[in-house]
C-alpha cells in the first residue's frame, strides 16, 4: 500500500516526482536488497562453470576473475539502470525499471565457457558485446514480433530456463565444487556434461559432498526465506531470499566455514578495463545471445507494462516500450564490453513498485547510483566472495524453482486442446532430452553442441516455428479438460 506521507496520490503515480531524499534514499536501496542476491549469483555459475570459482586453483589467489565478475554484476546493473531511468533521446524507458543480471542466459553461457578458465570468457564477453547490439536493434521492431511468442511459447522457455538451472542449485546446496577431468573437455558435449556434474571425487567433488556440514546451512536458507515469505509482509516477504541467505551466512559462520583471509587483500576501488578478457568471436556464444535477447527483449516488454500498471493504472505507451529495450540491449552491450554478464528487467522490482505505490523513477535512480558504487570497490566482491557456495546454494534453490513456477503460471493461459499439447511434449522432450544427454550429439562440431545441449535454445526454437506452422483450427480439437473433465464442458451444471 502507498505511503501518503511521501507524497500525494497524483504524486506517487507521477514518474517524474521526486520524493523527499530522506525518503528517496531508504526506498531506493530497498529496491537495491530486492534484486542483490539474483543480480550476483550468475556470475559466481558462471566462473564455477568455467573452473575459475569455488574449487578451483584461483582460490590461493582470491578468485580475481570472479571477483571483477561479481563487480562488473554490481556495476553494470547500475548503470543499465540509469540508462533506464534516465534515459537519453529515444533510449531508456524514464521509468522505474531496475536492471540486473539476467538469469536466462546462464544455459547458454554453462556449456559455453565449461572448463575452458578465464581463456573462455574473452569470447563469452565478446558474445554478451554482439548480442547487445542485436538487442539494441530489436528495439526498432519489438512490437512486430510479440506474435510470435504467446504465452505457450513464453511459458515453456521460462519453465526450461528454470529446468536447466535446478541441477546447479542441488550441487551448491550440497558442497559440490565445480572443477573438470581435462580427458571431458575435448568435446562440448563432455564439456556441457563435466560442467553440471559432480559424480565422483576424481571429478572433483568436494570432501564430504552431500553432508549435514553442507546441507545444514542450505536447509537453513530454505525454511528462514519460506518463514519470512509466508508469515511477514511489506518489504521484508519481498527480500525473503536476501533475509534467508544472510541467516544461512551467520549459521556457516559460527560452523567455521566461512573465511576472511582474502577480504583485506582487496582494492578499495578500482576502475574496469574495457576487453578485459580480450575480444574474440565464438559463433554459438553469438548466436546463443542473439536467440536469448528476443526473450529478453519481450519480457522487458512485459515489465515494462506490469510497471505503467501497477504503479500509475495506465498502459505503457510505444516510446516507453521502445526505450526500454534500446535501454536494455545498450546495458547488455555496454557490459560485455568490460566483462559484465547480459543485463534484463528485474520482474521482482516490477511487484516492489505495485506493493510500494511509488512510481518514482529517481528512487530507482538513487538504488542504480549504489549498485554503481558497490562496483566500483573490489572490497564488496571480496565480501560478496566469503559466502559459502553451499550457503548461496540454498537461495538459488528457491529462486530458480521460482523461475520454472513463473513458467508454469505463463503457461496456465494456454488454451491446452492437442495441437499446444504436441507442441508443448515435442519441445520440452527434444530440448530437455538433449540437455540431460548431451553425448547425444557429440559427433557434431563444437558450436552445433553448444548451441544444442543447452537444451534451451532447442526447446525455443521448436515451439515457436511449430506455433507459426501447425494450423490453428483442427476439427474435434477442444482442450481435453472441456471433453474428459467430469462436471466440466456441454452439459454440465
């Protein structure tokens, strides 16, 4: 509910409006604590995927390339951000959107960089680089190809997307360290494979993997985000996952797990080099991110509406719609370029505004300034890196079932008579089986691999050519709940 206080109703609707600073400040970095844990944690998959994270022999030197990861999260959030919020000719939406990390790449990055160190993310950069561009450029025709992408085709992306991150989130929760048998590495296929697997010791599974001194501060993450999920209100149900990752953090604590040993090594500020990692073009990297910002791009659209909605009762106009995506396409390219993951709106920070009531885009503004500044000082990655995997491990269970529950909300608007059921089985069996059995493929060249045992690249691309091709009327074809449902259909009262 809206807080009076801070402004009129006329006010609290208006994205102009500016709120007292003493107001502003608190209601910004809220939205900050709403999106922290979600904004970090694909860089930390993604470096563990690689061999540069937990586990890995980085760790003697303080995980440096995953540090600057986690700033780059911290600080290119920020500045999307205010690209969005601020805005500049046609780009940017001028409104409250928060920008982030986005979890839907993370498939396609896994199988990407897997194994292959920090020598892998010169061309995982160059991709996020490119595929920003191409997002920039679906700006121009963002609302021509909304037809394409129903809610059946949206649904099961969203639903795989949290399918293929599930198995990460067990393996952290359980103490798994994401290390490689070189011999797995000489096709995608056992690449994508040794990424997501820790099946023995010699794999590189910890000591101890699957015990209660893991399990424990997991489980602990798990029941405090549910308790203050389910029994609080207001703000702090919204950062549930944050409150319950911080209580798992004091447990591993008091457990001896956690170590500061490198925190006092780091930089207090330092300023991030453009190619980083280098520039180099790998096609399935480029063509993955490319596939994935049409998904990006259109459910921008949808946050950018559930915003107009929410916050003002009004639908987002044309220039909003097209802002937003020029904004979120130039994010993603702007943080490719110095080492950043692909940036998206942040759907979470969508319902803070409804509950809140504040339409403010400069409270935004204000959240964005202090993720910049967060990024800019190694001090807070190095902090950020003392959190226990296992710990982390307990969030991202809760947040990527979150993401297949979202998926399977999309896809309760479908109308589920046969021709969506085919689409829906054929999809989800071909994309899934591949990415549990990447072996499949392996006699097909590297990019192909990549490009396939993601799983979700497959899955999208089946169901939106067979949407666009099957016909749409068939004769008898009515959703199985209106023919076989007792009490439902002709005749029922």
């Amino acid at each position: 509910m809206a807080d009076t206080s801070i402004g009129t109703a006329e006010q609290l609707r208006d994205p102009n409006y500016m709120p007292p600073l003493a107001k502003a400040v608190p209601l910004g970095i809220q939205h900050v604590l709403a999106m922290f844990v979600s904004n970090v944690t694909p860089a930390i998959i993604v470096a563990g995927a690689a061999g540069i994270g937990f586990g890995s022999d980085q760790g003697a030197l303080g995980f440096p390339d995953m540090s600057y990861m986690i700033q780059m999260s911290m600080l290119f959030a920020g500045i999307a951000t205010l690209i969005q919020t601020i805005g500049f000719g046609p780009v940017g939406a001028r409104l409250p959107i928060v920008q982030g990390t986005s979890f839907a790449f993370v498939p396609i990055m896994i199988p990407a960089v897997a194994g292959l160190g920090a020598a892998g993310l010169g061309g995982l950069m160059t991709g996020v680089f490119l595929g920003g561009i191409f997002h920039f450029c679906l700006g121009f025709i963002v609302g021509r190809i909304r037809f394409a992408l129903p809610p059946l085709v949206t649904g099961l992306i969203v639903l795989m997307i949290g399918l293929a991150l599930i198995k990460v989130g067990i393996q952290y929760a359980a103490g798994g360290v994401l290390r490689y048998n070189p011999a797995h590495l000489q096709t995608a296929a056992g690449a994508a494979q040794t990424a997501v697997e820790l099946s023995d010791r010699n794999a590189g599974m910890a000591a101890g993997f699957g015990t209660l001194q893991y399990w424990g501060p997991a489980l602990v993450v798990v029941a405090v985000t549910l308790l203050i999920k389910f029994f609080t209100k207001g703000f702090l149900s919204i950062a549930a996952v944050f409150l319950g990752i911080v209580a798992g953090y004091i447990v591993a604590l008091l457990m001896g797990q956690v170590s500061f040993a490198n925190v006092g090594n780091a930089a207090l500020f330092q300023v991030p080099m453009p190619f980083h990692y280098g520039f180099e073009i790998n096609w399935a990297i480029v063509i993955g991110m490319c596939f994935m910002a049409v998904v990006s791009a259109i459910e921008t659209v949808g946050d950018t509406s559930g915003i107009t909605k929410g916050g003002a009762g009004r639908e987002a106009t044309d220039e909003e719609i097209q802002g937003a995506t020029f904004a979120d396409g130039l994010g993603t390219a702007i943080a490719g370029v110095f080492g950043g993951l692909p940036n998206t709106s942040f759907s979470q920070n969508v319902g803070l505004v409804a509950m809140t009531g504040v339409m403010s885009r400069h409270v935004v503004t204000i959240g964005g300034l202090f993720l910049i500044v967060c990024g800019c000082m190694p001090v807070v990655g190095a902090i950020i890196r003392t959190m226990p995997e296992h710990v982390l491990g307990g969030g991202v269970i809760v947040m990527f079932g979150m993401v297949c529950a979202s998926g399977i909300n999309m896809l309760s608007d479908v109308t589920w008579n046969r021709r969506n059921m085919v689409i829906f089985a054929t999809s989800l069996s071909v994309g899934f089986g591949l990415q549990l059995v990447p072996e499949a493929l392996q006699h097909l060249g590297r990019t192909a691999q990549i490009l396939l045992t993601s799983g979700l690249l497959p899955t999208a691309a089946l169901a939106i050519i067979l949407n666009l091709v099957l016909p749409h009327d068939l004769a008898g074809d009515e959703p199985d709940e209106a023919r076989s449902t007792p009490g439902h259909g002709e005749g029922a009262v």
